[in-house]
C-alpha cells in the first residue's frame, strides 16, 4: 500500500501492489484500489497481530488496474512495477453523463533511463467512474480554502 485517498469523510481509496512490472523487467500481477469502510472501524493500536485481522475495516475492489490497462491493450510487462499516486480528477461529461476521474500515477525512482532510453517513463493513466460504479458510496470532492 502506497496510497490513501479519501472518497468522503468514512471511506477512502487504498492502493495495493507488487513491485512487479515495467522497470525491474516482469510483469505485473497485482495493482488494485479498494475502497475501505472506517465508520465502523475498530482501533487496534493495543491488540496483537490475530486481533487486529480480525478488526481489520471492511474493503470491496474498486479497481483492478492491470485487468483494466490489459483490457485497453496494454501488455503486463508494459504496465509500471510501482503505481503509487492516485488522485481524483475533474469531472468530465460523456455520452451516458457525468464521469469522475481517477488519476493513477506510477514512480520510476527517477530511473526514467533504467534500460535505455525512455525505458522507465513516467505515466498518468486516467480512469473515468460513475456514482452508479461506486457501489452505494458518496464522491464528496474535497474541498480547499484558498
């Protein structure tokens, strides 16, 4: 896990990966966003590790990134080893209505040249969700004071 993102003020978008992918040569297995559940979450900041996995906060998939970036032609090696940044978007129109965005961003340890030129880019894949998408659960965008 790499990254947290909140959808609302009790539920939030979590980052899980392998390390494997584009940059270290494999290919990638695992890149996935769940969305976790907190308002009924249990501190388990006193409990032993078979206590807390049992407190552990509800999760639900939200995105299987490689499933997705395969199903748009990428291949599993050309998908990055280290997706670590994910923020929300604009909201953008389409033929069926309004879709959030998602923005999914890799880390290349500035090793953008790693076996050769432009071998170990950088890369923003964008990711459009409808309310219908989210299962039940509220996109409340952030806001910020300026």
């Amino acid at each position: 896990m790499s990254e947290i993102l909140a959808l609302n003020n009790h539920e939030m978008l979590v980052d899980e990966r392998d390390g494997k992918g584009l940059g270290d040569g494999s290919k990638a297995k695992i890149k996935q966003i769940f969305k976790v559940e907190l308002a009924d979450a249990t501190d388990i900041g006193d409990m032993n590790g078979t206590a807390a996995v049992s407190n552990a906060a509800p999760k639900t998939l939200f995105l299987d990134v490689v499933q997705a970036l395969t199903s748009a032609g990428f291949t599993t090696d050309q998908i990055p080893a280290k997706i670590e940044g994910i923020a929300f978007g604009p909201d953008v129109a389409s033929a069926n209505g309004t879709l959030h965005t998602l923005w999914v961003a890799n880390d290349n340890d500035f090793l953008q040249d790693l076996n050769g030129p432009g071998t170990n880019p950088n890369q923003y894949f964008v990711f459009g969700f409808s309310d219908s998408d989210l299962g039940g659960s509220k996109f409340i965008p952030q806001e910020h004071s300026r």
